[in-house]
C-alpha cells in the first residue's frame, strides 16, 4: 500500500488490529537522528496504535537531522548547558503541527486518540505540539527533552489544556539534558490543568532504558480505550 505524502518525510507502522480508525502516536528523533531512530520502538508498543516517526527538517549531513541547531557552553558550575536557536524552534513546531493534523487525515486516524512523543530535541517538539496546539492531541510522552518556560508566551489559554496528558521521563545519569530539566518540565506542568506523570530513571544516562520504554509503554497503552 503507498504510503500518503505529509509535510516531512517519515516512516509509519500501520496498526497490526483495531478499527477503522486507528489511535495515533507521532514519534520524533533526537537531534542527529533520523526518522529510523523511535521507528524502533513500534514494536514494543500496542499493535492497535498507528506509529508515524517523521524526518526533521534540517539537515547536518545525510542520514542526520535536526529540528533546530543547537550549541553547547559551561555553566557557572563547570557543567555543559545546551543554548537551542528559539526561532527554528518554533518554525519546526509550526510544520510539525501541520505534520499532525495531516497524518490524522491521510490516514483517517482517530482525532480523539492523537498522541505525540519525542526524544531529546524531539520531545522539545512534541511538548510544543501539546502545549501550543492543544485541539490536535490527547497527550504527550516527553522524553529527556528541554521544554523553556518562554513557550507558553503566546500559548492558548491555560483551560484549552484540561485533562490533556504528559508523561515525562527523565535518568538522574544525563549528562546531555541534565536531569534538572525534566524537573523544569515536571514544575512547568505541574502549573497546568494537565494530568501528568513524572518519572526519574536511576542510572540512565541520555537513552531510553528498558524500565523508560516499559513505563511508556503502559501509559500508552491505558489511554487506547
């Protein structure tokens, strides 16, 4: 079966059963990644689910992406910190929720079972989808991602998010996003009118670890019905 055309190139799992129309999860890579990256992962979540893992959109060589360029400075304690272009950002963001809304489409997905997910700079992505485009998705999974305060400027009124659902998680051994992060993130949310679950990873570093992928996992799997 041809696959649709959507605004970024991707890959997809169709639904192995269920019904004519599918839940949804969008899974998008970290930075340097690509859309093979989280396509990994399909066969350990629900086979009623629909997975769509897309492409970012800039290139830093063939077979590596990014959804923004990012670069690296020394904190006042010695410790690496990320500085991520704000601007790219938000204009991956904006074709992301464009990717969205034409995957449920093209695929007749169900609009109330979306979800969208991400590791490192993709959960940046998916945390914006879910918060600044909060009529497009049930949830999101955050996955030791960077999610800045300052993107809730501009952001739909709060109650446009009620009910919606996180799950963020974190290892206390990342050394790339740095555990203090996810905290961020958790206490951002926390603001909200979100349901949200937190999770903290012992020994993980900036990976998805078994424990990670069994957790997420069944918090997917709880929000199919």
């Amino acid at each position: 079966m041809t696959a649709p055309t959507l605004p970024l190139t991707y890959q997809a799992r169709r639904p192995q059963r269920g019904d004519s129309q599918p839940p949804l999860l969008i899974l998008m890579h970290g930075y340097g990644s690509n859309e093979d990256d989280l396509l990994a992962l399909a066969p350990y979540l629900d086979e009623r689910l629909l997975v769509v893992c897309p492409r970012a959109p800039l290139m830093l060589m063939p077979g590596s992406y990014a959804w923004f360029e990012i670069s690296f400075y020394q904190d006042a304690r010695g410790r690496t910190q990320i500085a991520s272009d704000e601007r790219q950002a938000r204009l991956s963001h904006a074709v992301v929720a464009e990717f969205v809304a034409a995957a449920v489409r093209a695929y007749a997905a169900d609009p109330a079972r979306v979800f969208v997910g991400g590791f490192s700079q993709g959960a940046s992505m998916a945390a914006m989808t879910a918060l600044l485009h909060p009529e497009l998705v049930a949830g999101a999974v955050i996955l030791s991602g960077i999610v800045p305060s300052q993107i809730m400027e501009g952001a739909p009124p709060a109650e446009q998010l009620t009910d919606k659902t996180f799950f963020v998680g974190h290892g206390t051994h990342d050394q790339v996003v740095l555990p203090e992060h996810g905290r961020a993130t958790r206490d951002l949310l926390q603001t909200l009118p979100v349901k949200l679950t937190y999770r903290e990873y012992p020994g993980m570093a900036h990976e998805i670890n078994a424990a990670c992928l069994r957790d997420v996992t069944e918090w997917v799997r709880k929000r199919l019905v």
